[in-house]
C-alpha cells in the first residue's frame, strides 16, 4: 500500500510534538518520495545528524516503502531565520 | 565409573558453558542504535569497516562522479567538487554494482538512504545534510579541521552569515 500524506503526518504527530510540519509528495503522485519539513521544540539541542536519525527511526516503517526521503528539521529560532533569509 | 567420568568431564563442559555465556553477552551489551548490525555476517562488517576507512573521504553513492544515477547522489558529489576535495582523498563507491554492499551499508550506519558520507571513517549524514552543512559552512570546516582541505588563513567565516 502506498503512503500517503495523511499517515505520514500522523506517524508524525504520534511521537513528536511539531509547532509546524510541511510533507510534500515529490513522486508525482506514485507515493513513493517524500520531502517533509519539521518544525519542533524536542529539536533542541540535538545535532543534525541525531534529528535525522531520531527521525529516520520514527518512519522506519514508511521510508523501508519509498523510494527517496528528504527531511528538514529545524527549531522555532532556526526556522524563523530559516524563513526570513529565504525572504 | 561414571561418576568419576562425570568428574573429568566437568572443568571443559563448565569451560564451554563460560565461553558460550560470554559471547551471548558480548552481543546483547551492544548499544541499541547498531542493533540491526546483527543481520551482517562478521566478513560483511569487517568488508565494510575497511571500505569506510579506505579513504579521508568516502562517498557511497548510486552510480560513479562521472556519471551519478539519482539526483541525491549528483548532489553530494557536487558539493564535494565545489568544496576542491582532492581527487586522491576521495573514494567512492557505487551501490548499484553491489547489492550486498547496498543492503549492508545501510544496516552498518544505520541510516536508509544513500547517499552516505565519511569523513576519517566518521559517519557524517546524508544528502540533506551535506548540503546543509555545505550552505551553513559547517562542512568546509570539518573538512579543514580533518585536514581533507587545506585552511585558508583569516578567513574563518561565520557559520551564521547573513
């Protein structure tokens, strides 16, 4: 079965507390590729790296069925600048 | 008869017992985060340990630099050209010619996706975070301090450049 937006916010938000998550399909339509955005306080003081990680962990199940998945993790403060430098 | 038997059975039945227990408990302590590295053979592992520290930097990657096959792959490579990776320094390898080390390099740094990058036989991330390290100056700086590029005297640049 392939994933859709829906189940992918809600294995999302299932485990992790996000003032802001964009998901967009990148596949055109096959469900198959994934870009998200997240935007999270429990991002707070983690690296990059172990954000991906944490991340790659919670969506084991749906990314083991895609065929690209590209994440973006950011706190509120980053993603403000985040927003303002592509402004 | 038989119990001096069992006696002199004894010291190597308990030895065994001692070796089997220590090597069940030397898997179960491993740390959780490299727990599918079960799944790989020791052979597999050592193959691939070697293949990560073949090289300052190595890129597993879909295709070859000449000729990369997915568009993440062509864009790690980008970014190592743009950041001068010496040609000697650099090692890639292409998965797409060898589905154990597909598979296998997955389980070993526990990541889903290729592109994979190290950097001194480090995991540094994926596509999405090379190139985030690349625009953040994060990377030329790990690469500097690796000593996989050469510093360029004042001009340490500010991570946050606006």
């Amino acid at each position: 079965m392939p994933i859709d937006t829906a189940n992918l916010e809600a294995a999302i938000r299932k485990s992790l507390n996000c003032v802001h998550i964009e998901i967009e399909d990148t596949s055109n339509g096959c469900g198959e590729n994934y870009a998200i955005l997240l935007v999270s306080d429990e991002f707070e003081g983690k690296s990059t790296l172990a954000r991906h990680r944490w991340i790659n962990q919670l969506l084991k199940d749906e990314i083991s069925q895609m065929h690209a998945f590209s994440q973006k993790t950011f706190t509120p403060k980053q993603y403000e600048m985040h927003l303002a430098k592509d402004s | 008869m038989c119990h001096r038997l069992g006696l002199l059975l004894l010291p190597t039945t308990m030895l065994r017992t001692a070796l089997r227990s220590s090597l069940i408990r030397s898997s179960v302590l491993r740390p959780n985060h490299i727990l599918p590295a079960r799944f790989l053979s020791q052979e597999a592992r050592e193959q691939i340990q070697n293949a990560v520290s073949s090289s300052p930097v190595v890129l597993f990657m879909k295709g070859t630099p000449a000729n990369p096959e997915c568009g993440f792959s062509r864009a790690a490579i980008q970014v190592l050209g743009l950041q001068s990776v010496p040609e000697e320094k650099l090692k890639t390898y292409n998965v797409l010619v060898d589905p154990e080390l597909r598979s296998g390099i997955k389980e070993f740094s526990d990541w889903p996706t290729i592109p994979q990058l190290y950097v001194n036989g480090e995991f540094v991330g994926g596509c999405d975070i090379l190139l985030s390290m690349h625009q953040s100056g994060e990377l030329e700086k790990l690469l500097e301090e690796k000593n996989v590029i050469p510093t360029i005297e004042g001009e340490a640049v500010p991570v946050h450049a606006a």
